[in-house]
C-alpha cells in the first residue's frame, strides 16, 4: 500500500470503522443493486436508495440527495459549459493523455479530445471531480454558479442536510487516492467488504482503454469494419430492429463537428440496457449489447 493510501486509509478509518467488518476487500463482490427495471436499481443511483441501511455508510463522503436523477440532470439551471441534455455535474477542463499518443501503429482515423458523450462519463470516471458535485441541489433551492467549472467544498458541504445520516465532510471522487482507498483489492481492514471499483476508475490516461473521439471510418473500405446502416445530421448507428431510431440498445456513433466518432456512449447506455428485454437483468457495464462471443465488437469489427 502506498504511502498516500495509508494516510487516507488512517483518516478514513476512524469514521468507518464503527460500521465496517469483515474480511479484506480482496476482488469485485456482487452488487447490492438488482440491475433490473431502471438505473434506480444500479450503481448509478448514487443516492443508494434502495439497498438498504448499508447505503448511510457513504454518508461521509457524499450528499445523499435522496434522488436518483439529480446526480447528473436538473429540469433548470443546467450546466452552461457542456452540451449535455439538463447537466447538473461539474465540468472541469481536464487535459486527457489520448490513444494516439500510445506509439501504435494501428491508428488509420484522426483523434480529437473526447466528446460531449464521453466527457460526461468522465466527468465521475475520470475521478478528477466528486461524485456528488452537482451546480443544482434538488429541495434545497441552491444553485452554484462556479459549480460548472469547479468542484466548491464549501457549498457541497454547507448546502444540504443529508436526510439519511451525517451531513458529508468530505466529497471523493473514484480515484486511487479517494474512492478506491475503500473500494479496491486489498484495500485493508477499512475497505472491509467494499466492492472493488477499481476497473470503472479509468483516470486520465485513456491509452489503455477503447479509443475515444476516434473518428470511425467514412466511408468504410476494405473489410475491417462494418458500416451503419442508419445515418442521421449527428448520429450513425447499427439499426437491429429497422425502426429507423436509435434505440439503447443499438450502437452508434456521434457527430459534434467532427464526423462520425467513437464516444463511451457509443457502447453504454448510463441508464442501462435489459439484456434480454423488459424484465431482464440490464448488460454488465452498462453495455448496449452483450460481449457474449464477442458480439459488442463484432457489431463494428469486421474479424
């Protein structure tokens, strides 16, 4: 363990040791979550409404807003920064090391900064900002101008009243020296059967991950890809079920100026996708298709 993880574990540790026990952290333990229905039943319903008394344990570390929606979208006072529909999350210029700067020789398509459609999933993923930063706070009647840009402590803090427990002190974000103290293999006693999150902490580095902001072949040649048969003023995408829309569960590409890319939405849904229709539990990762076989890439791979 690191000399940063062992301070954190230490400051850490006197709050959550009263409710924490058990074993070492020592791989990803199942979800509490039911990943069925809608994102209320996934890890993405930050307020944790619905697994029970265990959800105040993050009471510390991030306002329980006590809705599912507002962690990411408000009906008014949206993020002016980002064009994302209703955004509610800070938005801070975060430089990204990009695929193209990994020395490989297999990039054929220019590479721009990652879209609207990955910035949001980064805007948590790269965890750079708190899970809990939101320029809106629902009930309370309290907006945070400079909350677009930056992560303000002192309103988080200071603005709401966690109605489940302990007002938060302090606000983590998914990365290795805040959330994944707790939620990564090994962690210690004070990440004492926390889940590992360690695979959803991406950073800033995003060479070893899927390109993003890749522009995706047009028009296609050769037999390496296969091209979308549904193309709109913004978006392509592989239309499966021929109602000419693009339905969560069909891939695509998005279009901010810069042709057809590859963005995080292009392969999930945030919202997620029932694996095998209405009832079903919803893709692993929030992915639109099931990798079974390989069939998530295969949709745009032709091997």
């Amino acid at each position: 363990m690191s000399v940063r993880r062992r301070v954190w574990a230490c400051a850490l540790g006197a709050t959550l040791g009263a409710v924490l026990s058990g074993a070492w952290a020592d791989g990803d333990l199942p979800t509490k979550f039911t990943n069925q229905g809608s994102v209320l039943n996934t890890r993405h319903n930050l307020s944790q409404s619905t697994i029970g008394a265990g959800s105040v344990t993050m009471n510390p570390f991030r306002n329980d807003y006590g809705e599912v929606c507002v962690y990411c979208h408000t009906p008014h006072g949206a993020n002016t920064t980002i064009a994302a529909p209703l955004w509610n999350r800070t938005n801070k210029s975060t430089t990204y090391t990009l695929y193209n700067q990994s020395g490989t020789s297999t990039i054929t398509q220019p590479i721009t900064t990652p879209g609207v459609n990955s910035l949001t999933c980064l805007s948590c993923h790269d965890g750079t900002v708190a899970v809990d930063s939101v320029i809106n706070m629902p009930g309370s009647g309290k907006y945070q101008k400079s909350q677009e840009t930056g992560q303000d402590n002192a309103f988080l803090n200071t603005q709401w009243t966690n109605p489940s427990g302990p007002d938060a002190t302090t606000h983590l974000g998914l990365t290795t020296g805040e959330c994944l103290v707790c939620h990564s293999a090994g962690a210690g006693p004070v990440g004492a059967g926390a889940t590992d999150f360690t695979v959803f902490a991406i950073g800033t580095d995003l060479t070893n991950d899927h390109p993003v902001g890749i522009r995706f072949p047009q028009p296609v040649s050769g037999t390496d890809f296969n091209d979308p048969n549904q193309k709109l003023t913004a978006m392509a995408f592989y239309d499966t079920n021929g109602n000419a829309r693009p339905d969560p569960k069909e891939i695509r590409m998005y279009d901010t100026g810069e042709g057809y890319e590859v963005e995080c939405a292009s392969c999930h849904d945030p919202h997620g996708v029932p694996s095998a229709g209405a009832g079903s539990v919803f893709n692993a990762t929030f992915l639109r298709v099931t990798n079974a076989g390989s069939a998530l890439c295969l949709t745009c791979h032709v091997k």
